[in-house]
C-alpha cells in the first residue's frame, strides 16, 4: 500500500523474479509448497502501519483481561480441558481485512487464534524476498517484517525462548499430526532451519508415567504445539496421552488457548476496529437484512464452514445445542486495496503475530504474515484460478 514500492516493483516486475523467489525459498527449506505463493510482498505504508500496531495491540490488551479470560475459558471442552493452563497464551494471532472507511484504508478484526502461525517461514520468505528485491532498482532496502522495535536477530532470541525455552532443542518438538502431509510443513522445515526442533507426529510417541519420549528415548520436555484440534477430532486420532492427565510437559502454546482466544472470543471485544459479532444462541432475533453479515463457526480454520451469505434458513438449521458454537457477525468488505501488474486490484488480509516467552509478562506484537486474494474469501482453496494471490509477507522499512 506505501505507493512508492508498489509502482516500483510492478514497473520492474518479471515472471523471472517470481520463479526466482519461489524457487529460492524452496530451496533454502528443501521442500515444495501445496499452498500458492503469491506473486509480491505487501509494502506497508506508515499511516496503515501505525492503526494496525495500535489496533492488535488494543485486542490483545482486551482479551488479556484476567475476568474475560474466566469468562471466555467456558469455550474449553471437556474433553480437551488440559491441566496447568498459563496465564497467557505464548503464541497469538490477530487477522486484519484491509478496508476502506470514509475513502481511508483501515484494519477491520477477521479473527483471533490463541495457537501458533507460520512463525519460522515469515523470516524466510523475508529474507528471500529482501534478496529477490536487491536486484531491482530502488528496493535494496533492509526491509523489515518485524515490530516492537525488533530486527531478524533479536526476533530470532525471542522466537527461540517462545518455541525453546531453556530446553535442549533435541528435547523440544514441534507436534503435528502426520507432519510430512501437512500444507504447513515448510513452516516445519523453517522450524528445523532455524532452531533445530523436530515435526513429531503425537502418536508416534510413548508415554510412561506422567513422561513422554520420542521413538528413540528422547524425552520430550516441551511441545510447541500444533495439532488443530478440529483435525484431530474429525481424524478420529488415537492418542499415547490423554489431554486432561496431568504430563511433566511444557506447552508452547497451552492447548485450552485453541479454545480460548479463538473466534469465541469476537462477541466479548469492544473496539472500532472490531465487527460486532453475537452469538447465535444469544441473538434475539435474526436480522432482517443478513447480507450484512457473516455467520461463522467458532472454532474451524482456514476458512472451513464460514457462511459469506447466510440466509435466515441457515441460522435456522443451527441446532439449539450447536448454537453457542456459531456467530453471527457484521460483513465488511475487503478493499482491492493492492494493485497488480495486470491493473486489477488485489484483497489483502495481514496478520500480526504475537510471541510470550515464559518468561515474559504479555505477548509482544513480533511480526506479521499476509494472505492475498481475488477471490470470495482469503482462504487458498478460494484462490486456486487466480494469479498474485496466496501467501506473503508484509514489508517496511523499518520495525
């Protein structure tokens, strides 16, 4: 959005430089992409910087509320509820769609995950963009994806004590459910690259007593977790442990923050760049004018189940015991606010990450990713026939 970068790259802008950078990033994690990658960095202008700062860090500040965290901890299933819940979650997201108010462009709330994101594969495509860059004219530039005044080497310390802690990375590991087949694994691999912990598939693990291990006999201290749990459900997985036992494990982040920061937590936040969301179980009445809105289910991701037309027979067809689990929230449009080289105009969505290291008080807003789309939503499988569209990365010049 920063003009200035955008007419640069796209006057400069080749399909070599596209192939370039894709092929250097998988290169560098030695492994394909099943996502698509878009075809541009997202150059951020200062303006839309600073509403983005202050706006993640406003709902952050708000969900960090030691009430509403009792309040929203109703969202956690029985089944799943995990003893020695922390304070506050160590990863978090925060998703903007960028808008367009009053003819200025501004951040509107999509969603909230109390539950890792793409943290390892953001520095590198940071990094392989800033090479790609280099050799066009006037974008040499130490671009930053980061905030809080961090740069790479000081975002990396923070990312390691998060994902790390004061561990052995041989006795941390990054858990998933069948790793490999993943769309995320070159996350993974990123992980791998830069701090040296394993993609462990949980059920490959053996337990005794209150300990897990590995295969060969590593004990796993702590997890850096990334099993979705609608995945998990759906899969019908067999576990080695049971989520409500009690392990001498670390959690990076705690699973109840799945359940927790999640869209549960949209009905409960006040703010202007907030859409206001109801649950369904708590509507009065049903709108008479649902175009305006979306009903969303609370805990799927990437899009699965989120209804962009409801009508008022889909609101009806919610059973009264499921209720509690879908909102119903105000529409907003994305604005086209990225152009491409072809001339039509790009939707943007941008997310701002935040690490707590165990150590630390409060998440710190770190660094961000972005999803561009042309299509109905942002999701990839929404995006398959398009071109620069997929995922990417934001860039300033500066943190």
């Amino acid at each position: 959005m920063d003009q200035r970068f955008r007419q640069l790259f796209n006057s400069q802008f080749t399909q070599a430089h596209y192939e370039q950078y894709t092929r250097e990033l998988s290169r560098r994690l030695d492994t394909p992409f099943e996502f698509r990658l878009a075809e541009t960095p997202l150059f951020l202008s200062d303006d839309f910087k600073e509403k983005a700062v202050e706006s993640a860090n406003a709902i952050i500040e708000q969900l960090s509320d030691p009430a509403l965290i009792e309040r929203m901890k109703a969202a956690i299933p029985e089944r799943w509820n995990t003893p020695g819940m922390d304070a506050l979650p160590n990863l978090a997201q925060v998703d903007f769609a960028v808008v367009r108010e009053n003819g200025v462009l501004v951040p509107k709330l999509i969603e909230l995950q109390g539950f890792p994101s793409l943290t390892s594969l953001q520095v590198i495509q940071r990094d392989v963009w800033k090479e790609t860059l280099a050799t066009m004219d006037g974008l040499d530039v130490a671009w930053s994806c980061w905030y809080s005044g961090y740069d790479r080497e000081a975002f990396l310390d923070l990312a390691r004590r998060t994902i790390v802690g004061e561990n052995d990375p041989r006795e941390v590991i990054l858990m998933d459910l069948d790793p490999l087949s993943q769309k995320t694994y070159p996350d993974f691999a990123a992980t791998k690259l830069l701090f040296d912990v394993d993609a462990v598939d949980p059920t490959t693990l053996v337990r005794r007593g209150r300990e897990l291990f590995r295969g060969d006999g590593t004990p796993v201290r702590r997890i850096y977790n990334r099993v979705v749990f609608d995945e998990l459900i759906n899969k019908g997985v067999a576990l080695p442990f049971d989520y409500r036992e009690e392990l001498d494990v670390q959690w990076a982040p705690h699973p109840n923050w799945y359940w927790v920061w999640s869209k549960y937590s949209l009905p409960f936040l006040r703010h202007a760049s907030v859409p206001r969301a109801t649950f369904v179980s708590e509507l009065e009445r049903i709108p008479d004018d649902l175009s305006r809105y979306v009903l969303k289910p609370l805990f799927s991701f990437a899009g699965g189940g989120v209804n962009v037309d409801p009508t008022r027979a889909d609101v009806d067809a919610i059973p009264a015991d499921e209720r509690h689990a879908w909102c119903l929230q105000e529409k907003i449009e994305y604005d086209p606010a990225l152009q491409a080289v072809d001339g039509g105009g790009v939707k943007i969505e941008i997310r701002m990450m935040f690490l707590r290291p165990d150590d630390e008080p409060k998440p710190i807003l770190a660094q961000n990713l972005v999803r561009l789309s042309r299509g109905k939503m942002l999701g990839v499988d929404f995006n398959k026939q398009f071109t620069w569209v997929g995922s990417s990365v934001a860039l300033s010049t500066d943190s």
